[in-house]
C-alpha cells in the first residue's frame, strides 16, 4: 500500500497515474487486460466547513485567500470528469463560523452543499447550534441523505429523518457508509438536541461495520466520524475507533481540525489496515483518496492526499 501527502494537484496525479500502471503491470503482464481487470473508486471529502462559503479575506493572514466553495465546485467538477467513480462526503460541523450562518440558519450551506453533488455527510456538534428544529428545517434543502448510526431521534422531530447507513454502487463495487457524532452532553447545550439519546460509538461502529461487511457484502466500508482524531484522556477517538473496531476500511474524521496531508494507517481489533484521514477545518483542502480494486474486488492500493483550495490549485489543472 502507498500513502502520498503532496499538496499539489500536478504531482498527486502523476503519482497516481505511475501507481496505476505499476499496479496493472504488476497484476498482469498484459498490460491492457490487467488495466480493465482494475476498478478505481475516488472518494472526495470534506469536514468542519464551518459556513465559510467565500475564501478566507487576502489580508496576509494564515489562512490569506485559501478555500472558497467555487473554487472546490470547479476542482470537484473536474475530478468527476476525469474519474468515473467518485463519491463525495462531508463528516460533519457544516454550520456555524461566518454571518451566512447568522443570517440564513444553515440554508445556504445545505444549498451549495446540494449543488456540488455530495452523496452523503454526518452531523456534527455545531450543526445543533439551532436546536433540533433549526437542523430539521434545513433537512428539504439536501439532496443528499445525513448519516448517524449512534444518535437516537425517535423522542424528536428528527425520527425517521436521518439514516444510519447508506450503500452506494459505483460500478461493481459496493460501497457502505455510515455515520458517528460525538457525545452531545456537556459540548452542546441541552435544549439544542433534547430527547437525542448518544448510543457508544464503538459498539454501534461494530455492529454496524459488521453489518455492511458481512451482512450486505460491501467491498468498501466508510466511517463519517465526527468524534475528534485524538485526545490526551480516554476520550473516543478516531484512533481509539480504528484500533477497537473491525470491518471499517476507511474513517473520515472531523472535530479537532486536524489538518493532515496523507491517511494514518493504523491496524484494527483483528490487526487489518484501517485509514484515518481529516484535512482540517473552513474548506481549505479537499481531502482525496483513491482506491483500486483487483478483479475479484480485493483491495490492493490506496493512494490519499489532502489538496489545497487556492489560486496556483486552479492554475495548475487548468494547464495540466
């Protein structure tokens, strides 16, 4: 397996490219039969958005002129016309941070969110920052299902408005994606979630994991975690979730803004490869991973980079 932390869109695709020929040349020395005995699965994601529709202001700032949803729509709209199977996901904290959020309660978020295509996102803690009731009037404006297999809403108005999983098909590939948010008591206060009851984690991950990839046979298992990359206590974490579950390949994490350039790769209950991966915070990078899969649907490679919204990203593609 190889991991790849460049920023920069001209060399993650050479680098995916070379990985790519490597391994059809590898599998077969037929080249050209090997190559379509390889499916490719692109999984784009997102996390803390936090209502930052426009780029950050060019005031010489860390963050000067980075992120912007037009630019990750245009990015977005050329890696699906290069790639045919593509998934796009958010892991949640999609509200909250600008006067957008102030002004329309979250509307506008769902609304691009929408028009960029995203298949699926969790909720974050943030995203109760208008009760319950203000994520529900939301919910008409997505055209993508939210996903948490650990939060009970059936004493609220949120029953039966969620899902706790989803599988996709992308090709022949059978992809399951499932949601965890972080416990709400003590972080969110209690008259924004009510009657929400926060089911364990770990034990909702197991039983969940095991369902998409025993149960329904999905050759990809995707966690949208909003529980935090890591913490110096107990506390569940995506790490602690990767090493005390099984059947989950892949955790999207949120929270802590951790902005990390490549996925971790850590080994779960049962010593398999488990990836981690969180790009930080306002829509600055676009996390991407790519996954090839041989005849037979075994993975064999994954390549993964967090890209950066910016000017010289647009530049780049443009000319590439």
């Amino acid at each position: 397996m190889e991991e790849l932390g460049s920023t920069n869109r001209r060399t993650f695709i050479k680098s995916l490219s070379a990985a790519a020929a490597l391994f059809a040349v590898g599998a077969n020395p037929f080249a050209a039969q090997a190559k379509k005995s390889i499916t490719k699965l692109t999984i784009l994601h997102t996390n803390d958005v936090h209502s930052r529709i426009d780029p950050f202001p060019a005031d010489g700032s860390r963050n000067a002129g980075l992120g912007g949803v037009a630019r990750r729509a245009t990015l977005i709209k050329q890696i699906r016309a290069e790639e045919e199977h593509v998934l796009l996901l958010d892991a949640g904290d999609i509200f909250q941070g600008t006067p957008y959020f102030n002004l329309y309660g979250g509307e506008l978020e769902i609304k691009l969110m929408s028009k960029l295509g995203y298949d699926a996102a969790t909720i974050g803690n943030h995203d109760f920052d208008c009760g319950i009731a203000g994520f529900e009037k939301q919910l008409k404006h997505a055209s993508f299902p939210f996903l948490i297999a650990n939060y009970d809403f059936k004493d609220t108005i949120l029953n039966g408005k969620t899902q706790p999983y989803k599988v996709f098909h992308k090709g022949d590939l059978k992809i399951g994606v499932f949601g965890l948010g972080i416990e709400l008591e003590g972080l969110v206060e209690a008259r924004n979630y009510g009657q929400t009851q926060y089911l364990n984690p770990i034990t909702v991950a197991n039983q969940v994991a095991h369902q998409l990839k025993h149960d329904m046979q999905c050759d990809l298992v995707i966690c949208l975690s909003h529980l935090g990359y890591a913490y110096k206590d107990n506390k569940v974490s995506d790490k602690v979730l990767a090493d005390q579950t099984a059947g989950i390949d892949l955790i999207i994490g949120a929270h802590t803004h951790t902005f990390m350039t490549a996925p971790e790769i850590r080994k779960n209950s049962l010593g398999e490869e488990v990836r981690i991966f969180q790009v930080g915070f306002a829509g600055i990078n676009l996390g991407r991973i790519d996954y090839f899969f041989e005849l037979g649907k075994k993975k064999k490679q994954a390549i993964g980079s967090a890209m950066r919204i910016d000017q010289e990203l647009l530049d780049d593609f443009e000319i590439a």
